[in-house]
C-alpha cells in the first residue's frame, strides 16, 4: 500500500519568512514540485481573506485556479491601545 501524501501550506508564515530571506516563491512551480516528486495528493493552502483589499480575493482565485484546495478565513483587525 502506498502512503499518501498531504500538503497543508500555512502561506501567512511562509510569505513572511520568503520575504524575510529575500526570495521568491512561484506557487505554481511549488505545486508542480510537490505533486511530480513527492506523490502529493492534496495541497491545502491555508490564507487570511482582507475583505478590505480587493486584490485578497483574487489573489486567493487565482492560487485556488492553479489546482490548491484554498481554505481561508476573514481577517480580523484588532484594535489595541498603547
């Protein structure tokens, strides 16, 4: 029996720390990668939906078009005063 291979991509903490290092990540290529070499079956994009930027969605269309199963929620903005 052979193992099945699930991705689950927390893209919040992954974008901070490509940017971080100062790299680029190509999602696509990424997807491409994960199913080819390592036999992925399910690629679960996890990302916060800002109903306060219209590229948010589109952005979130766009990842779920090149084959992610995209799960989202709203952002939520807290207030704290310092």
């Amino acid at each position: 029996m052979k193992a099945k291979t699930v991705v689950f991509i927390d893209y919040a903490n992954l974008r901070a720390s490509i940017r971080e290092l100062g790299l680029f990540l190509d999602l696509r290529v990424l997807l491409t990668y994960l199913k080819k070499d390592y036999g992925a079956s399910s690629l679960n994009f996890y990302y916060g939906l800002d109903q306060k930027d219209i590229k948010s969605k589109g952005f979130l269309e766009k990842v779920s078009g090149f084959g992610y199963k995209v799960i989202s929620r709203d952002v939520k903005y807290i207030k704290v005063n310092l």
